[in-house]
C-alpha cells in the first residue's frame, strides 16, 4: 500500500540512489555497509506515514540517510571502543570459565534446546526470529501471519516453558 506522500519519496529515492550509495560510501568508508544504509533508507521511506507532507522529495531523502550515516557511525565507534579494552594484566585471574561453570553452561545449553525443541512450531519461530535475530514483533506476525500480540503471546509462552522446564531438572540438584 502506497501512501501520497511515500510515492514522491520513493521516485527520488529511485533517482538518486547511486548518490546515496556514494553518499554512504563517503562517510562510512564501506562499500557493503554503504548499501546496506542505502537499502535501510528505502525501508524507512516505505514505511513512512502518510501524514507527512515532504515538500522536497530529494532534501528528505539525504536528511534520513545522513541521520542514518550518524547512526551507523555511532554504532562503529561503540563496537571499536569495546573491543580496544586493554589487555589485562599478566598476573590478573583468567576471565576462562573453569571446567566445571563449562560443563554446567554446556548442559544447561542441551536443556534449553531440548525446551525449546518441546514448542509448537510457531511458537518456536516467534521465539527464535525474536531472541536470536533480533526481529521486530511486527516483522515476525508478517512473517508468520497472526497478529503482533499472537507473537507477543507466543514469545511468553515460549520463555515460560523454557524457565519451567530449567527449573525443573535443576529442582533434583538443589536440596
């Protein structure tokens, strides 16, 4: 569905989108995240409410894909200040799990994929598309075609019985 005010929006994304892709090549020195901010810039403009009246198609277009290029920015500087932590120093403990936290992480991992093994099948994808690829409630009721509380539903149901079935085996070990 293609509101009055996304399709002049669209047009210029259409006519300037080699400039876009230059644009976001410019400032985030990457070819391959340039076309990704490209392609999320289309989404943006799909997704765009019929309410806003753009007067220049081409002026909005580079102000969503210049807010997008901060962002992206951020998101870089973030990730590299997170992993230029300096070193520890050599006499500090390992940060390494010891065998046994191992092992223990290694089990519980098998009774969570048993858990979740024991889902009905949308409820499994609801939970997955959710937790392990970041999906929106609304992209996963597109994707599986119920509504965003069916997912909302699904995605509760789904980490109570994991929790249930958690706290069950590990009842035995607890007395």
């Amino acid at each position: 569905m293609q509101h009055e005010h996304t399709i002049p929006c669209l047009s210029a994304f259409e006519q300037h989108h080699n400039d876009l892709l230059r644009f976001f090549t410019h400032k985030l020195g990457c070819r391959d995240l340039a076309a990704d901010c490209t392609q999320e810039t289309y989404v943006h403009l799909v997704r765009m409410r019929s309410t806003i009246d753009v007067q220049n198609p081409r002026a909005f277009l580079f102000r969503v894909a210049a807010n997008l290029a901060v962002d992206n920015l951020r998101k870089i500087r973030i990730r590299r200040e997170a992993l230029s932590v300096d070193p520890p120093p050599d006499n500090a403990p390992s940060m390494a799990p010891s065998a046994e936290e191992a092992l223990d992480a290694k089990q519980r991992l098998i009774q969570v994929e048993r858990a979740i093994g024991e889902l009905s099948p949308k409820c499994r994808s609801a939970l997955l598309m959710n937790r392990l690829e970041g999906k929106t409630h609304r992209e996963i009721a597109e994707e599986l075609g119920v509504s965003e509380s069916m997912v909302a539903k699904y995605v509760i149901q789904a980490l109570k019985h994991c929790r249930a079935r958690l706290d069950a085996e590990e009842m035995p070990f607890r007395s």
